[in-house]
C-alpha cells in the first residue's frame, strides 16, 4: 500500500504515507539544525554549572559563581547609595539656605526632584505642579502652609489630614449642611468673599448684601481666615484676598465651599520616602515657587 | 429549506431528542445558577446560559418533526459544524479585534472610556484578549481540527450531536467570559479570567472535544497519523491540563461569581505562567501548527519538506515549552533557580520551533511562483516566516539580562503581537480563503483581489503595530533605568508615558488596518457562499473509506 516516489523538484524520496493528497518527502534533519541544536543545549547546560537551577531535595545546586537574586538585588541598592551619597549627605545634613545658596547642588536637586516629583506628586499636583481644582498650585508664590522648605518638609512629612498621628489638621466646615448659617447668610458672605478679589463687585446693588456678609465674616470665618480674610498659614487657612484658589474663585464654587465645607488630603510621606528624598523634594518644590512670582 | 432545517434535518429523530434534552438540562443549570444567585452578579449568566440553552432547544423543538435524513451518513464527511465554526471564528475576529483597536486608542486617548464602569481599560482589555485568542482562535482551531482530523483519516466525525456540542458549548463559555469582563467579574488571570462556573462548564466541553477527536482518530482509515493531528491532539490534550491545573479554586458560595484560587503565593504567580506560556504554546502554536501542516502542502500542492524535522520540532516543542513559563517570572519572588531554568529551556525550544517554520517554508520549494501569484498561499507564507521571528524573540526575551529591559514594557506586546497577528491570524486567514471554497465547493473565493487587499492590509498593520512597540518598549526599558550622574533615576514614570504617546496613535492605527482587513475577509468569505457558483472540475477530497464488516 506504501508507495515510495521521487519528487521531481528535490529529487528526495517520499515516504510513501499520503492523506488526502499531502504527501512527505523523507529529507534527512539538515546538518545545520542539529549543530544549532547542540549549541543551545551546551549554552543552557553552561548556564546550569554557573548559576543556581536544578532542584535537588529541600535545595537546589548553587552554580559555580555563587550568584544569588537576593543578594544581586542588596548589591545593587547598596552600591546605588554608594553613588548618591556625595549629593545627599549634604542634603540631609546641611541646612536648607546653604543648600538653596549652592547653584551646583541646586542643579542636581533640580533633577533628582523632578523624578520624585514626577513619581510621587504629579497624579494630583500635575506633571508642570500648577495643580487642578482641589489641588493647590505649587509653582506660585501662594502657600496655604507656608512656602519655605521647611514648613514644605513638615507638610511632606506629616500630610494634611492623613494618618499620621502629627497630621496637619485642616477643616472648613460645612456651614450650610450642617445648619450653621442660613441660606441668605451664605448667599451674603459668598458676595463679600467674592469682593475681597474682585473689588468691582461692590455696586449700590450688592453693597448691602455685601456689608452683611462682612458681618457674617467677622462672626465665623474670621477666627480662621483672619480679620482682613488673607488667610492664616500656620492653620493652613487659605488667603481669599488674591486670585490664587484651590477649589475655584467663582461665586458659585465659594457658595459650594461654605455649604458643603472642605477637608483635603494630602498624604503623610514620612514612612514612604528617605530623609533625603523628602528634604530633596522640599527643595525642589520651593524652587518651583522662587521660579514664578 | 433553510440552513438550520438543513443542518438539523441532518440528525435523526432520536438525535434530536437527545440533543433536546442537553439544552433543557444546560438550561435548567442556568436557571438554578440564577436562582441561587439572585443577589449576586452571578444571576446575569444564569439568564444567559437559560437563554442561550433555550434558544437552541427552542430551534430543535420546532423541527423536532423534520424527516429523517435519507441515505448512509456515514459514508459523507460531516460539515455543516465546520461551516457554523468559520463563521463564528470570523465573527468573533470583528468583535475582538474590534475591542482591541479601541483599547490601543484608549491609551492614547483616555477619554474614550467615556466615564462608563463597564468601559474602563481593565474590563475591555480581557475581552480584546478573549475575543481574538479564544472567540477566533479557538473557534478556527475547532473548525478546522474538524475538517482535517476528518480528511486526513477518511473518516466522518464520530458523533452527530458532540462536535455541535463541542463548538456550541464552548462559545457559551467564550460568551460568559467576555459577558463577565464587562460587569467586573474576573478571576484577575491572565488569559484565564473567566470564573468558576465558566471554567466548570469549559471543562465539560473540552473533555468531549477530546473524546470525540481520539473517537474519529481511531476511526481511521489510513495507517498512519498525520503530523496535523498529532498538533492537534496536543492541543486538546495539554488545553484541558492547563485549564484544570490553573483553574482550581474555591467558590464564595454557589450563589456568587467570585472565586479564590487554592494556589497560594509565588506558587499561583507560577502555576499561572505555566498555564500562560503553555497557553500560548498549545493554543497558538501547537494547534496553528495543525492547521500550518494541512492548508499549507495542500494549497503548494507540494510534499512536506521533511518527515524526521516534523518528529524532531513536534517532540521538541511538546518537551521544552513545558519548562519555560517562568521566564515570565524572571526578577520576582519566585527561587532563582526556577527562573533558570525557565531561561535555559526557552532557548533551547529555539531550534525545534525554527524546525517547524523552516519545515514549512522549505515545503514551499518548487511552488515559489503559487506564492507570488496566489495571496491565500502568501498568508500561510508571511506565517510561517512571523513564526520564525517570534519565537525567535521569545527566546531572546527570555535571557534574563535581555527580560530586565523588556520585562513591563510595550516590547512584550509587540512580541505577542508578532505572533498573534503575523502568526496566528495570518495562518487562520490562509487556512480559511483555502477551505471556505472546498467547503461550500464553490469554484473559488468570490473575489482574488480581495484576498489580495486582505493580505497588505494585515501586513501593513502588524509590521506598524510591532515597529511601534518595539520602540515604544525598548525606550521605555531605557528610560526606566537611565541615572544621571548623580546616580538619580533620570525619568519619571509619567515622563516615559509622554514619550509613548506616538506609539500608541501608531499602534491603534496599525490594529485599525489589521481589522478593516478581517472584514474584508469577511465580506469575500459571505460572497463566496451566495455569489460564486458551484464547483464543477474541482478535484475532490478523497472519500469516506468504507467501514470495516461488523462495525
């Protein structure tokens, strides 16, 4: 039943089986694919005499050079620091105005915080750090908690109403929720927080709606915001005189805010970075400040 | 007559009535799933499998009167489950290629999620997955294993209701996977996600897929066993390991869709890489692999190349892809040693699996000028030759030091691509222009310039989709491990996103010609069927051989 045949093209010998008209010639493996095949077996059983791979029991052979993930891994962190010190000692040990004085250190500041900024901050703050509603713009001279590296680190360390028991604690309450004001109230000191930015609001036809709410200031925003509203920054109260507004400067949003209150997070970052890391983005994000007026 | 009175006028009475009863059992599991998890998200799949069950009994119920089908079926082989199967495949191809234009655009675009839950990037990326690896792949896989298992043993298929129960049952099982994805159910596996129920359910299916090839197989004919259905066989047989191994978990309670894998740890990481190489190895290569050994001589019209290099790249692949999943693993918590070894075997898997596309484009000697004139025999051609770039690369990525730049990044997927669109859809599409003219014995496919089109189309987008992920992933490799002088990394995550950018606007254009292709492929194969008339010179396939007295 097997018939062997010639193919006229190779000049091979078929192997005399046949399915449905597919036929197969009987060509030898060619030389070339068992060399090929030899090499790969010879590299892999190097790598098996070199380095750990075969299981035997409860442990597995080690490999001539003696080389283990684990300790490849320690190596490497280790020897990165090794590389990192000369620029972060001095970060972590030396205070922030020689750092700021020092142009050189200031460039390598630059760069390394531009990462950490990029990998830690953008999400909220964004990858240019001007922020979006409900997170402050860190590239202006504006700072609810005060903009100097220091007072940046603590805000980095402790976060603003985060888990760390030192947290920064900053509340605006719900005036209008929680049945502190009156609907009318809230309407009027929206109009005068409005007028400290926008002074041509005060016509003769809000000029009493705005004097109302002056009262209604003086009685429950001030203790926070201060007498003048330019915000107080060691409680995180935010200035309401300027243009600069973390959640909107309309007179909608300002109604919204007294309503319905604020509370933003910002996370603690004390046990997630090094000293250097944190005193590095401390820096750079004042930087960022210094560069825009 | 219509095509389902057709198709069931196939089936006796007795056949009917027994295939009746499998949908209304299917359909009372559904309803009980349903009812048990009313509470849960678990009661939408319930509705489903009854709806899906019901829809087919209800068809049978309304033919159950049909005539009994005249003459000897067992002397025809039986197609009309291959026909529905290339259908579905091409169908699902649309779909999930679909999906995955509209994922790449996603990352380019993330607006395009349009504030939905259900069309977030994590939800439609499975069923992208899904749709293009088990709806089309799996479905082109069955249909043709069907159609050569049968031609290349002169045997007709050794049951009248299994091989719709095998094709029908498992598109349920596609259909409550990707169904799942959309509401959030997942098992959170790679290539896996399809929960408890669903992967229950696939079992059942597999294990008749299995039974019913080994039946047909023994039916045989001819002495021997091709090489396809020795592929083919270890496609179904590895699937339905992996598949078990990989899925074992414990439902929260029957009434819920959540499930908990009893694998702990780095020992789930590894059983599930072991599963997903495997995965890739035995759905999309070994079974294309059966596909490659029929169309491919049949269209060349020319002899394999070599007998010895298929034995030696079937072994060769069956033994060292076993060993190689995890080089997915490489630099994580799992022993040193594993990764090792995963490293050292995926290389040596090189040179059985350039064999194979070797033993292919070596068969094409002496019909070099079929593959300049004829685009059907130039897919399975540009196949083979994706075949021998990607698992080149595999190999290559699998070195541990080349996987600490490639791992995470786009270079990953532009390697998966290479195989699965150069690869994989490149050798169904070639495999299907060739049957769908035997098939439905039409003298050729309605239109060779079509096919033509169809061919530059899937070419020009894989080779932009993989240029773009080659760069857009070796960047990304380089600037993940760039330092400044001071030893600072030099980039941000985000920074390495913004370079992307262009890539995946190339990309999504890339898939985008990828897809257009597939429906043209789609709108010649409909034509093929209504416009072009039947064959009347074509040489027929060979015939059933005539049973054994006292079978």
């Amino acid at each position: 039943m097997e018939v062997k045949e010639r193919d006229p093209v190779t000049g091979r010998q078929t192997t005399g089986h046949e399915w449905n008209g597919i036929k197969e010639l009987d060509t030898p493996v060619p030389r070339g694919v068992l060399i090929f095949l030899i090499v790969t077996h010879i590299w892999a059983i190097a790598w098996w005499f070199l380095v750990p791979s075969w299981p035997i029991g409860t442990t597995y052979t080690k490999g001539f050079l003696g080389v283990d993930q684990h300790t490849t891994v320690e190596q490497s962190i280790v020897q990165g620091q090794a590389e990192r010190a000369p620029w972060t000692e001095r970060v972590v040990a030396e205070p922030y105005e020689t750092i700021l004085a020092d142009t050189a250190l200031m460039q390598t500041v630059r760069s390394a915080g531009g990462q950490l900024f990029g990998d830690n901050c953008a999400a909220c703050h964004g990858r240019d750090a001007s922020g979006r509603a409900g997170y402050p713009d860190l590239t202006d001279d504006d700072w609810l908690w005060g903009g100097e590296p220091e007072t940046i680190e603590q805000t980095l360390r402790l976060g603003i109403n985060a888990a760390h028991p030192d947290s920064r604690i900053a509340q605006m309450p719900a005036f209008g929720r929680d049945q502190m004001l009156e609907r009318t109230q809230i309407h009027d000191v929206a109009a005068f927080v409005f007028s400290l930015s926008n002074p041509d609001y005060s016509t003769e036809e809000t000029v009493d709606r705005i004097a109302s709410g002056r009262e209604v200031f003086a009685a429950s925003c001030a203790a926070c915001h201060g007498d003048a509203g330019e915000g107080i920054a060691d409680i995180g109260a935010p200035n309401l005189t300027d243009d600069r507004w973390v959640y909107g400067g309309d007179m909608e949003t300002i109604i919204a805010s007294v309503h319905g209150g604020r509370q933003g997070h910002m996370p603690t970052w004390d046990e997630r970075m090094t000293d250097a890391e944190i005193r590095t983005l401390s820096l750079y994000v004042h930087d960022l400040g210094m560069r825009r007026p | 007559m219509n095509v389902t009175d057709r198709m069931i006028g196939q089936l006796t009475s007795g056949e009917r009535e027994a295939a009746l009863v499998i949908c209304g059992v299917t359909a009372l599991a559904g309803a009980a799933l349903g009812l048990v998890g009313r509470h849960d998200v678990v009661a939408w799949h319930g509705l489903l499998i009854l709806l899906f069950a019901g829809g087919f009994g209800f068809l049978l119920m309304t033919r159950i009167g049909l005539p009994e089908p005249t003459g000897d079926r067992g002397t025809s082989y039986y197609d009309d489950p291959i026909k529905a199967g290339i259908t579905l495949a091409m169908a699902w191809a649309v779909f999930g290629m679909f999906m995955g234009v509209w994922v790449a655009a996603q990352l380019a675009w993330p607006d395009l999620a349009f504030d939905g839950g259900w069309s977030t990037f994590g939800r439609l990326r499975p069923t992208h997955t899904t749709g293009v690896i088990f709806g089309f792949g799996g479905n082109a896989l069955i249909a043709t294993s069907f159609h050569v298992v049968q031609r290349t043993s002169r045997a007709r298929l050794a049951g009248q209701i299994s091989p719709w129960f095998v094709l029908l049952g498992y598109n349920l099982f596609c259909l409550l996977a990707v169904s799942g994805y959309l509401l959030g159910v997942t098992q959170s596996k790679e290539y896996a996600e399809a929960e408890w129920y669903a992967d229950l359910w696939l079992v059942i299916v597999w294990v008749t897929y299995f039974i019913l090839y080994l039946r047909t197989l023994a039916r045989r004919r001819e002495p021997h066993i091709y090489v396809a259905n020795w592929y083919f066989m270890a496609f179904i047989v590895v699937v339905a390991i992996l598949h078990i191994v990989n899925n074992l978990a414990l439902p929260v309670s029957w009434g819920h869709a959540k499930s908990y894998t009893i694998w702990p740890g780095v020992q789930d990481a590894m059983v599930q890489w072991w599963y997903g190489h495997n995965a890739v190895a035995f759905f999309l290569t070994a079974g294309f692999l059966g596909m490659l050994y029929y169309y491919l001589p049949v269209r060349a019209e020319r002899p394999i190349f070599s007998y010895r290099l298929s034995i030696l790249s079937f072994w060769g692949i069956t033994f060292f892809y076993m060993w190689a999943g995890s080089h997915h693993l490489h630099y994580t918590a799992l022993p040193h040693w594993v990764q090792t070894l995963g490293m050292t075997f995926s290389v040596m898997l090189l040179v059985p699996s350039w064999a194979s596309a070797g033993n292919a484009l070596l068969t094409l000697n002496g019909a070099w000028h079929r593959v300049r004139d004829d685009a059907t025999l130039r897919f399975m051609m540009a196949a083979a030759v994706f075949y021998g770039i990607s698992t080149f690369e595999g190999s290559f990525l699998a070195i541990r030091p080349v996987n600490a730049l490639s791992h995470y990044t786009d270079w990953t997927v532009g390697h998966v691509h290479a195989g699965a669109l150069g690869w994989v859809a490149l050798i169904t599409f070639g495999s299907f222009y060739t049957l769908v003219p035997r098939l439905w014995k039409r003298e050729r496919m309605y239109s060779a310039a079509l096919v033509e089109v169809h061919f530059w189309l899937s070419i020009a987008g894989t080779l932009i989709y993989v240029f773009a992920m080659w760069n857009s992933g070796i960047i990304q490799g380089l600037m993940w491990r760039t330092y400044t002088e001071d030893g600072a990394l030099a980039y941000s995550f985000v920074d390495s996103l913004v370079a992307m950018y262009p890539y995946y606007i190339a990309r999504a254009f890339g898939g985008l010609l990828f897809l257009i292709g597939a429906i043209v492929g789609c709108y010649n194969m409909w034509m093929t069927v209504r416009a072009v008339p039947e064959a009347t010179r074509r040489a027929a396939d060979e015939p059933v051989a005539a049973a054994v007295p006292g079978e």
